[in-house]
C-alpha cells in the first residue's frame, strides 16, 4: 500500500440522471506533487473531491486513495488524508478551539498545545475563543486548513481554498501551501486562479464537461504552446513564401505586418539560415509563450464563470 | 473513552450549545410548576383525568397528571424540537461533509446522534417527573398516594412507582423521537422534520379515539403512553407494560433502520 499512489482514480462516472457530471476520470497524482485541478464550474472538480474523500458513490468506476477506497474501506481509506471540499463548514455555536477539539476527537484526541500550534500556523489563535459564528470568510479558510493539518496528512485535498479571500489572505494561504508541499505533504488543488496554478503547480489536470481533456506536467503544458513563433520581417510576402517553402513550419499565417508560425526548435533555427540565405530581413524572431490561461481557454473552448475577473480566469 | 464515546459526548455538547435544547427542557421543568402554582391559585381540579381528585392529597399525584395532560402534543413537540433537527441541522450548517470526512464510519457518527436524542428524551421525561414531585410536594406534602384501583400505597413505594411509570411512558416518546430521526435523515430539513414528526403523534392520538378502531387501538403508539396506568393498579397489570415495550421496540427499530440505511448510503453534496 505504501507504493501507491496518494490519489488514484480509474473510469471515475458520476450521473444524476441524464446528466453526468463525471465522465470517466482517470487521475494519478504522484507523492510530493502539488497537483493543480482545473475546469470550469460544473466541470465536475468538486464532485471528483466528494468521490475521493467518500462523500457521494461514483456511479462507476474507482478513485483510491493511497491504493484504499472509500466506498470499500471507508474512513480508513481517509488515514493520512485530509482536506475539504467548496467551503469548510464548522458549527456556528462552537468557538473555533471547540471546533477543532470536536473533529479531533472523531480522530485521535490530541493535546492542547497541538491545537494551539495549528491555531498559531493560521493565524487564528487570538479568536480561537469567539464563536465560529462571528468569523469571516476568510478566517474559516484559514479554520479549515488547520482542521485538515491537525491529521498530520500525507496528502491534502484542497477545493479553491482562496475562493472570496482578499488579495492579503490570498497571498498568505498561497504561501501557506507553498510551506506545506515544501514540507513532503502531496496537495490536490482545485483552484479558480489559474495564475495560482501556475504558481504553486507541478502537475496539471483540465477538467471539461466532465471529462479530462489534459493532465501531465505543467512545464510540458506550457512549452507546447513555446513552439509558436513571431517574425517581424521587412518585406512579409517574400518571409512567408520562405516559411512555406521551409519543412517543419506550420500554422503559418499573417497577422498585419508579423508573421506567426509554428515549429520546433531546431527547424527554427534552420529557418534563421534560410531567411538569410533568402536575403531576407528580418527585425525580430521570437517564441511567443501562451500563458496557462490562453491554454486553458483553449482547451476548454473559452468556457468561463460567473466569477470571471479581470486578470484571471475562475474555473 | 471509545470512539462512540467520544462521538456521542460531542453530540450532546453540541446540543447543549443550542437554544432548542433549552426551549425543550424549560418547556418541560415549567409545565409542572406552572401546573401546581394554578392549582394552588384555584379551587377545583381535573377530577375526570386518572389520579386527578387526588392531586391535593400529594405531590406524588402531581407528576402522574402531568404526564397525561402533556402525552396528548406537549412533550412529542418539544422531543421532535430536537430530535427532528439532530441529522438536518448537519445540513442546515454544512458540517456533515466536515465530521465525515474524518477517521469515524459514519454508522458510529449515527449512532452517537441515536444515542444523543434518546439521552435528551429520558432527561426531558424524567426532569418534567421530578420536578412535577417536587413542585407538588412543597404545595401539598409527600403522603401516601391512592392508586387507580383505589387502595393506598406508601410514599415510599409511590416514588418507585413513579420512576417505573417514567420509564415506560419514556417508551413511546423514544418511539416519536425515531420517527423524528428518521424524517431528520431524509428530509434535511429541520422544520419539515419537526412537524411531521407532531403530525405523526397526533395522527396516533387521532386514530386511538375514532370510532370503529377499537380493534387496532392497543396497538397505537399513542396507547402506549396509558401503558404505566399498569403499575398503578392493585395487583399491578404487566400486560400494558409488557406491550408497551415490544411494541415501542418495533415503533423505535423500525425508523431507525430506515434512517441507519438512508444515512450510510446517501450522498452529501454540499452539507
């Protein structure tokens, strides 16, 4: 079992009656990973998270979590894995130090003080004593996090943990998961910034309608879109005549006085000898990087949210 | 302490940290004492109810008649406040997805909400009880207490016939209370629950005094909570008794059966 995989998922289906909001998922996250989940709402992201963490049946296939399945093993198959899915939700009569105190106990019963260090990890030790009631958004962010962490996960599951945080909050829960993946912990985040994906993420995987229409290694993502390049060249019609003419260059195409076209490095390189030996002028050749947002849109056909944000794309 | 243990102690610190819990339980400790202060205040009494013409004869009377008048709606309203809000309420805050997503199955997380409930009915039975002795006892003396057959029984006696009394009476309400859970379960939704756990009591009220139904009417929840008349007559009738508590068994099991299975296999979607 210690081979396995943190999260493993095999033809993972969700239904509710004619509509399926899983479609044969397979995901591998990797231990040490901080495996970025993407998709737009009602991809079917957070009813993968219900599957894996036991809270709804699949309605075919299996998603296991260090090689056990919920529905098979039930709350043992959650050892060593921790998280929450949309918000997490507390009792608003509790304080938040009695809230913890509960959900440890439906643990192991832990001491004091290791409530007291998770409290000091999130910042929220000052307001431990206030109702749960009183706290903002935010703050039960910050609550759920250091519920997760009094497990001590191996893995933690993460829905959109910096959905409704201020820029500040946002800034330190980043921080926060930078800090726990740096310490061994395997994350699965589903996020809704795309720009925080590609901060924190090794490994992506885009969910559509359902179905997952790319997982593999972030840096592969983005260096597939590195093979687009841009010519600016003094006399365009003779470029472009050049680029046609050369093996390897596709997509080729004019966009008012720059060229765009795609190809690997190495014909690239090539090209720069044939445009010369052309007598071809050219002012600048330079690979054109898609961020992972043009890729996502791409991939997603440019679905978006409701909480689609000037300088971020909410998945 | 055990993994239920632990459980079931948090429930009940949970429902000693909402105001229903308290509205059910002073609703209960008041009845008796505002029961006993009126009739203090006023001449005559409810003569036409068991144990009735002796409620000023003593206090050991007084808990006996309250039982009766609040067996009717009070006491099956305020055990649904709380029972039928046990399972929704994890709805109504989302805080089902957070306790199951922890180390304990979720058929010890049911049983401790099982036993919880069932702890809140037999306090709010037996508080309502002793506070109805102690309220009579100061207003009219802890005497002997005529039985229903009409001999006198010690005081000493009358006491442990009370709490067997309680006992049983607690019976049919446990029986209420699953029906509450198990409404709770499916439903999701604590007001919904509330009340057709009521209408479910009246509904077994309703169909114990309709003519024609004489045949299935010792078999009617709400017959059950006459079956402690038993222990008060001259030689004690075990037959009510005996009923009361397998029938209370198929009224408690059976509810709770299909609210075990509904809450081991459901789906939680955002709750």
């Amino acid at each position: 079992m210690s081979d396995a995989p943190p999260v493993e998922t095999r033809g993972l289906v969700k239904r509710y009656g004619e509509i399926v909001a899983v479609d044969h998922v397979d995901l591998s996250v990797e231990p040490g990973d901080v495996f970025g989940y993407l998709g737009p709402n009602g991809a079917g992201k957070t009813t993968s998270l219900r599957i894996m963490l036991g809270l709804i049946r699949p309605t075919a296939g299996s998603a296991r979590l260090h090689g056990r399945d919920p529905l098979i093993d039930g709350a043992k198959a959650l050892e060593g894995v921790a998280g929450f899915v949309e918000a997490p939700r507390f009792y608003p009569y509790l304080s938040g130090r009695r809230n913890l105190r509960l959900l440890a106990d439906y643990d192991e019963p832990v001491s004091r003080a290791r409530i007291d260090e998770v409290l000091e990890l999130v910042e929220l030790r000052d307001r431990a004593k206030d109702r749960v009631g009183g706290y903002s958004h935010g703050m039960r962010q910050r609550l759920g996090i250091a519920a997760a962490l009094l497990r001590a996960p191996r893995l933690l599951l993460l829905d959109e943990p910096t959905t409704g945080l201020d820029p500040a909050g946002m800034r330190d829960m980043r921080e926060l998961v930078r800090r726990l993946a740096g310490e061994g912990i395997t994350i699965l985040l589903s996020s809704h910034l795309l720009h925080e994906v590609e901060e924190l993420c090794n490994r992506v995987a885009i969910i559509r309608r359902g179905a997952i229409v790319y997982q593999g290694r972030l840096r592969e993502l983005l260096s597939r879109a590195a093979s687009t390049y841009r010519l600016n060249a003094l006399e365009p019609e003779r470029a472009r005549a050049v680029l046609l003419a050369h093996s390897g260059v596709g997509g080729v195409r004019l966009d008012g006085s720059a060229l765009r076209f795609s190809a690997e490095e190495e014909v690239v390189a090539a090209l720069t000898v044939a445009l010369g030996q052309a007598r071809v002028a050219f002012t600048a050749l330079v690979p054109e990087t898609a961020t992972l947002e043009e890729l996502f849109l791409g991939m997603t056909d440019g679905e978006s949210s409701d909480h689609d944000r000037p300088a971020a794309v909410a998945v | 302490m055990t993994a239920l243990a632990r459980v079931y102690r948090w429930e009940i610190a949970k429902l000693l940290a909402q105001k229903r819990t308290y509205l059910g339980l002073g609703t209960a400790i008041a009845v008796p004492i505002v029961f006993v202060v009126v009739l203090v205040l006023q001449r005559g009494g409810p003569n036409d109810v068991p144990l009735g013409r002796y409620i000023r004869d003593t206090g050991l009377a007084v808990p006996f008649v309250v039982l009766f008048f609040m067996s009717i709606w009070g006491l099956p309203l305020i055990t649904a406040l709380v029972a039928g809000d046990i399972v929704a309420s994890e709805t109504h805050n989302g805080t089902l997805k957070t306790i199951l997503t922890r180390s304990r199955e979720r058929g010890e997380v049911f049983a401790g909400k099982t036993l919880a409930t069932a702890t809140y009915t037999l306090v709010l039975v037996f508080a309502m009880g002793l506070v109805g002795l102690v309220a009579g006892s100061v207003a009219w003396g802890f005497h002997p207490l005529t039985s229903l057959s009409g001999t006198k029984v010690s005081a000493g006696h009358g006491l442990v016939l009370l709490l067997a009394s309680l006992a049983v009476y607690a019976l049919p309400l446990a029986g209420i209370a699953a029906f509450a859970v198990l409404l709770s379960t499916v439903t999701r939704n604590s007001a919904a629950s509330v009340v057709g756990a009521l209408m479910w009591a009246l509904l077994m009220q309703l169909l114990g005094v309709l003519p024609g139904t004489e045949g299935i009417r010792p078999y009617l929840l709400g017959t059950q909570f006459e079956a402690w008349h038993g222990f008060l007559r001259t030689p004690a009738d075990w037959a009510p008794v005996i009923r009361a508590i397998w029938l209370c068994a198929l009224y408690i099991g059976l509810p709770l059966i299909g609210a075990c299975l509904v809450f081991l296999r459901r789906d939680v979607a955002g709750e």
